[in-house]
C-alpha cells in the first residue's frame, strides 16, 4: 500500500493468491478513531432499498479522500484488517493509478482484480469484456475489495456488480477528492492527524525522550508537517539519523526551507527535500534514481543497476533510506523494499534537477540490461541439462543465476507487474529502443518457458502491442510483420476474426516491404483460414491458391502438400466436391514425393470422405483401402484405427456388416494398450491431424533479426466437415501456441 506509516505491528488479511509477510512486520498505524468510526457507521447504515424491503442493487461503497502523504491507503488498510471476519473471501487489492501518474482504463483495473481472483482473462479482450467478466466472478462473494488511488467515477463504476449477488461486496476507494459521479458516496475526507497521535507517530521514529523534553517544539514540528503522516515519518527519520539535531531545530530548518522547488509546494516535499539534502551525496543519488524502479519496486540488484554501485554499499544504502521512511519493507525471502507513491513525483524531480538527462538514460540502460539477462537465465533453466544454453547459464555471476526451474517461475510471477511496467517505461522512452527490443524478446521467451503459450498470452497480447509500436517507430518491416502474426494470432483464437483478419494483411505488407517470403506465406495462409472462418469460400480458396502459388515456387513440397489439403477442405465445404477431390489427389501426390508416408495416409483418408460426399461410395471403400496400407507402413496406430473405423462406417452403409464388425474390432484392438483417459482422449493427448491441418508452430519471438523467419506456420484449421452442407466448429486462425 501507498502512503503508510513506517512501523511494527501484526499482519492483516491479504488478497486472495498474496503472499504471506514472511517476517517483515507490517506498518503501525496511528490515530483516526473518528474516522474509522464514521467509516463502520456507514457499512452499516441501512440504506433506502433496505428500508423498503428490496435487496441492495449495488454493493457497498466508502470512499476515503485525502492527499497524496495523508495516510488515506493506511487507513483503507486498517479498515480492511478490522472488517475480515466480516468478508471471509478476503481482500482484493488494486491500484488504479501507475507509478508515473497515469490513470489505468476500467479495463486494466478490471484485469488486475481478475489476476488477484485467480481467473482467467481473455488476450486483447475489450474493457467492457473485462468489466463483465469482472462483475461476474464477484457476484455472490463476500469479498472486500480496496481500490487505491482511484483517478476518477469512470475507472470504479464499472467495476461494481448489480443485483442481489453484490449485496456482500464491500468496496473501499482511495482517491485525492470526491469521485464525482457515483451518487449516493459520502466521501471520508482526511486533513492531518490529531495532535496525540501525531505525537505518537513521531516517537515511534525519532524517540519518545527527544520529544518530552521539547513539546512545544514537537508542535511546531508537527505544525511545520501539517500533521500528515508521511511528512511526520520522514521528520521522525531524520531526527533518528541525526542524533545531535534538536526537535526546534528540525523545525526551524523546515520553516526556513524553500515553499516551492522540485516535487511542488507543501508540507511532504518540504520535508522531502530537506532530508535529500541532508544525506550523503551518493546515498541522494541513489535515491534519486529509486525513482526509476519499475512500478515502485526496489531490490539491491536493481538499486545497484540503477545507482552504477557495489551491491553492499547499496544493502547498507537501502537499509538507510528505509529508516528515513523514504522506503517501505516488502514481504518476502529476500529484503526488497517499495517507494511509496507520495514521493514519486518528489524524487523524479529531485532526479530531473540533479541529474544530466544521458546520466538518467544510462541509469535506465544498466537496469534494463540487468533484466534482460536475468530474463535469458530464467528462460535457460527451463533447458535440458548440458545443453548450451544451460551451459552459458552457469558460466554467469551467482546473482543472475537461478538454481531451479520452480525458483525461476517464482520470480517470473513475482516480477511480472514490474517487468511489464519496464516494457512499456522502455518503449515510451524512445531513446533506448534496443534495449527495448531484447527486452521484450526476453520477456516472450520467459513466459512462454514458464507458462506456457496460452497460459502466458493475456500478458504477450500487450507485450506484443510494444513490439509493433517500436518496429512502426523504427520502420523494422520484419518485426512488424512478426508483431501482427502474433497479435491476430491472438484475435483469432479468441473469436476476433475480422480484426485478426485486418492484422494478417497488415503483417502481409509488412512482409512484403521486408521481402521475408516466409513471413509473407504464412501470412497468406492465415488470410485465407480467416475468410474460411467467415464462410467466405471463394476468398478462402483464392488466398490458399495464393499461398500454393508461393510454395510451389519456392520449391516447398510438404508446405505445399498441406496448403492442398486445406484447399480440398474449403471445396468441400463450399459443396465443390469435384474440386476438391482434385485438391486431395495433388494433395497425395505431393506426400508421396516427399516421402511422407503417414502423410499420403491421412490424405487418402479425406480423399474417401469426399468420394462419399460426393455419392462414390465403391470409390470411397477403395480409397480408405488404400489409406489403411499406407497407415499401416507408417506403423501409426491411431491413423490405423481410425481409417478402420471410417472403413466400418463405410462398409455399414454398403450392407456389408460383417466385415464393418471384423474392421470395428480391429480398431478397438489397436486403441486398447493405450486406451483413453476419463474423458474419452487419448492418454497421450495426440489425436489424428488430418492432411488440411497443421501441426502449430512456435511463436515469433520479437526483437531479434530474422525475427519472421522463426519456422511458425499458419495456424491449423478444423478437420473436413462431417457431412455435405455442416461445418465443423473452428476459429481461423486459432492456434495452440507450443514452446518455442
């Protein structure tokens, strides 16, 4: 949380998926009975819906008000911890506002609640697709949920279910004044602390001795802060780190200090600059640049990055700025620490002011750097052991060194929020695109490792987005062509055709500028399964006879053996049976030339379904005949058992059942040693791919050069229709991402 008091006390409820603390004591908080008060007050005033016997449309709201250093997220967080007997779900944490100050969509604050619940988000998937999939998984729940630093109505409305399943939701908004808009709010506004408490809060940092010597001094001090809490903290963390400096003093140097310079006017970057200035020139500089950290959060690694400094000058440099309060302890194994959001925009001016504008960018390139390596490392570990990659891996400095697998993913989910913060941080910055490229090939390759292709594509959608934004910047034609492949990759396999379809023929001049002739067919192939997605059949067998057209001329027989079989399968489903019975036959010819037997198999077998299509049922027994032979050469037992009972269903309809039941046990005898697993599926989870299919290929990795020419190809498309006129259900364009 933002804005807290530096203190001890015991741990409260934590989201849904957090982490436990872990040891790190969680801040002390101090004072606001009456506001707490008035906050439990309202949950539980009746409202009118109540009165009148109807049940609550809308959940609970408290909005709690005040400025950035008031205590406004501290205070929420109490209240959370007060109220957990009350919501047995727990609570769900989001901020609603980035590091840098920009507001996030209702659709970014939808996801991350979706991400704390543990659901499943759609890649690309639209704000209001977010906020519906949002309201859904909150209804019923008894769920308390604390949004922080709300920027506006528009961001929090649409978060908020209706009807009888939100009447156990309570959600609690931060933000620096009324959220104009939701009606019905009466918003908690925060002023400076009561002067006990402040008091207390300034002897829980700076001593209670130092403070009942002087008390009128103490006052003034506390008068000087504005009685905000982060103001107090850091004058508490001065007077601690200066021994020998008088409370009077403190506040006479505060009165004395500017009213305005970096950070703005007011109480906390007064204090702010006042204790910058009082440290170290190194120790300032570090802080500085702690503005930098991607979305807040802080290790030694990265302040050592960061700062160009030894790692143990910067422990002991971390350990100090977080006894001045400039710092908040985060739980965890390792010691890792966040900058509170208050000070933020005070340090990046402070940093602004006293840093050349290269030194800043070399600042950022050393931490981009380092995390590009520590991306590389946990990717490696996911490689088999004594293979190059594993091999490099142990040949790197112990701090950039995972041990395990699980250790590697247990960083990747930690540092996700920030390593995407740093994606888009890298590409905005426009200087250091680079870097930004190996930064967003590292992250692609990482996740995908880890998590898997589908598992990792709501994250890769926007990461992908970052890649196009910088090859368009840069006029990079091959990285925008592998930029759109994987962007309506992922439209497509969500049900987006058309906009997967715009995507495919951007990523097709794209790579025509590039003169990437692999990129180029499979984007025609995609072009041509999108109209097939769209029943669009004519379309559809023009842009395959296109994409034939370029692997026949490049002299690729088993991609062109392949771009047959789909051309006989939108024949067939365009009702063209002549057609595409002359697209399977090329279709076999081609396998055969290549070698392919299981291949000329599959082939054969779609060849008969048409011949029956078509009314061939002699030619269609002859057929499958001859596909069994081949599939038995193959020595593919699943095609094999297939082919027999298509065989059985053939000779059924001729009224010959005898041999249909010889041929139907032939099969089951072929399928029982591995059997299926409790769905029907077979336990291996590889089913027969017919000839018009593909098998999916791995995703581009952005950033790199012959980036278009990873060996991915079109996405697979459905098998051949069950009967003349249906169509099997398929998305164009669809594929199971696999690791690259």
């Amino acid at each position: 949380m933002t804005d807290q008091v530096v203190g001890t006390s015991t741990s409260g409820p934590r989201a849904p998926g957090a982490s436990p603390a872990s040891g790190v004591p969680r801040p002390a908080f101090f004072g606001r009975g009456r506001e707490l008060r008035e906050l439990r007050a309202e949950i539980d005033r009746a409202g009118l819906d109540t009165i009148a016997g109807r049940g609550a449309p809308r959940p609970r709201f408290l909005l709690i008000a005040g400025a950035p250093g008031s205590g406004r997220t501290a205070l929420a967080g109490h209240l959370a911890a007060s109220l957990a007997d009350r919501y047995p779900d727990g609570v769900l944490r989001a901020r609603l506002t980035a590091v840098d100050g920009t507001a996030l969509t209702e659709g970014e604050a939808a996801r991350l609640l979706l991400d704390g619940l543990g659901a499943r988000t759609v890649p690309g998937a639209s704000d209001d697709d977010l906020t519906h999939a949002l309201r859904q998984e909150l209804a019923g729940r008894r769920l308390l949920v604390l949004l922080d630093d709300a920027a506006s109505a528009e961001q929090v409305d649409p978060l908020m279910p209706e009807g009888e399943g939100a009447a156990h939701l309570l959600f609690v908004a931060v933000s620096r004044g009324p959220l104009t808009g939701l009606t019905g709010v009466r918003p908690c506004a925060l002023g400076g602390l009561d002067v006990p408490d402040a008091h207390a809060l300034l002897e829980s940092r700076a001593g209670e001795v130092r403070l009942t010597v002087d008390p009128r001094a103490a006052d003034c001090l506390i008068e000087r802060c504005g009685a905000q809490p982060a103001a107090l903290v850091l004058a508490g963390g001065y007077l601690a780190a200066h021994p020998k400096t008088s409370v009077a003093d403190l506040a006479h140097r505060l009165e004395q200090a500017p009213a305005d310079g970096p950070g703005g006017p007011g109480e906390l970057p007064r204090m702010a600059r006042l204790s910058h200035d009082a440290l170290p020139a190194a120790a300032a500089r570090t802080l500085r640049l702690l503005s930098f950290a991607p979305a807040g959060q802080v290790d030694a690694h990265t302040a050592s990055a960061l700062a160009g400094a030894s790692l143990p000058v910067v422990r002991t440099t971390l350990g100090e700025l977080a006894g001045l309060g400039f710092l908040r302890p985060e739980p965890g194994l390792e010691p890792r620490w966040t900058v509170p959001s208050c000070l933020q925009p005070v340090l990046r001016d402070l940093a602004d002011d006293h840093e050349r504008p290269a030194e800043l960018q070399l600042a950022r390139a050393r931490m981009l750097e380092r995390t590009v390596r520590l991306l590389h490392s946990c990717r490696a570990v996911t490689d088999p052991e004594g293979s190059p990659a594993r091999v490099a891996l142990a040949a790197l400095p112990r701090a950039l060194r995972f041990d395990t697998a699980e250790a590697a993913a247990a960083w990747l989910e930690r540092s996700r929020g920030a390593l995407l913060a740093s994606a888009r941080l890298a590409v905005a910055d426009g200087e250091l695109d680079t870097l930004a490229r190996r930064l967003l090939a590292a992250i692609v390759r990482a996740m995908i490792a880890h998590r898997g292709a589908a598992g990792a594509a709501p994250d890769l959608y926007p990461v992908h987005g970052l890649v196009l934004d910088v090859a368009e910047r840069r006029r990079l034609p091959r990285e925008k062509a592998a930029a759109l492949l994987n962007l309506a990759d992922l439209d497509a396999s969500t049900g987006r055709t058309r906009q997967a379809l715009a995507r495919y023929r951007a990523a097709l001049d794209a790579a025509r500028a590039a003169h990437d002739a692999v990129a180029a067919g499979r984007a025609m192939e995609s072009v041509a399964g999108s109209y097939q997605s769209l029943e669009d059949w004519p379309r559809a067998a023009d842009w395959y006879g296109r994409a034939l057209t370029e692997r026949l001329a490049r002299g690729e027989h088993a991609d062109a053996a392949r771009v047959y079989g789909r051309l006989g399968t939108v024949h067939t489903y365009a009702g063209r049976y002549g057609e595409a019975l002359r697209q399977w036959r090329a279709a076999v010819a081609a396998y055969r030339r290549c070698g392919d037997v299981a291949g000329r198999a599959r082939a054969l077998s779609e060849q008969a379904r048409v011949q029956e299509y078509a009314g061939r049922p002699q030619e269609s027994l002859r057929t499958c005949q001859e596909a069994v032979q081949w599939a038995r050469e193959a020595g593919d037992d699943r095609l094999l058992a297939a082919l027999r009972l298509r065989l059985a269903d053939t000779l059924e309809r001729l009224g010959d059942p005898a041999a249909a039941r010889l041929h139907r046990t032939a099969a089951e005898q072929l399928l029982a040693p591995a059997g299926p697993d409790e769905d029907g599926e077979p336990e291996d989870g590889q089913a027969t791919v017919p000839a018009g299919s593909l098998v999916p290929g791995k995703p581009v990795v952005p950033g790199e050069p012959g980036v278009a020419d990873a060996t991915r190809e079109p996405p697979a498309t459905e098998e051949a229709p069950e009967a003349p006129g249906e169509r099997a259900a398929q998305g164009a364009g669809a594929v199971h991402l696999r690791n690259p």
